[in-house]
C-alpha cells in the first residue's frame, strides 16, 4: 500500500485511480485498508477545496416535493394559503420561522436547508 497526501488536483486523480483498483475489495483485507484510507483523505480534501454548503431552502423544497410527488396543493399544510405557497416557491415571500418548523417536521428537510441565505 502507497499513499500519499492528496494536495492538488492532480494528487487527486492518482488518488481515484487507486481508489477504482481496491473498490471493490473484501472486507477485512490490505485493499479494504487502502480503500479506507484513500475514501477519508479523498473526502478531506474534497470538503476543504469543493465545499458543498446546505442546500437553497426553496431548491430543498421543491426536491422533498420531487421526491414524494407533492404538489403546491401539498405544501399549504406547511406553507399557508396557495398564494403563499406559490409566493415561497416562486422567491417572492421569504420562509417564516413557523414555516420553517412545520416543513421540517411534516416534510422532514434539515433545518440547515431552510434556514440557509444565499
């Protein structure tokens, strides 16, 4: 096993290809080691030079809608009135707090995700 710190892009791509060679490797064995080793600091540097951050609360809403074949009619619960609903959706009225709780507890979407400004 040869690893060595990933520190550019490039490290990174030898990190992959090493990566593909030991994928699939049983559990327990010197290539599981290395895939583990190779997935934390891949990971590493991913988080530090590509940082994801939460998602945008109305692209969070419409993917949980995506996801559960909700229509606007099936926010109102959550959201209010469909002129409400329709306003959220369409960036024209920011989530209220209240809103904000009832989505996360009806519809289960992180509160990082509603509450996020972009």
């Amino acid at each position: 096993m040869t690893i060595k710190p990933i520190r550019c892009d490039a490290d990174l791509h030898t990190a992959f290809k090493q990566l593909e060679a030991v994928f699939q490797a049983p559990a327990g064995s010197e290539q599981a080691d290395e895939r583990d080793v190779l997935v934390t600091l891949i990971e590493a540097y991913e988080q530090k030079h590509y940082p994801i951050g939460p998602a945008d609360p109305v692209e969070a809403i419409k993917f949980r809608m995506e996801q559960q074949n909700l229509t606007p009619k099936d926010l109102e619960p959550y959201i209010g009135s469909s002129g409400r609903v329709s306003e959220v959706l369409n960036r024209k009225r920011r989530l209220s707090l209240q809103m904000v709780k009832k989505l996360h507890v009806g519809l289960r979407i992180p509160f990082e995700s509603l509450l996020a400004t972009g």
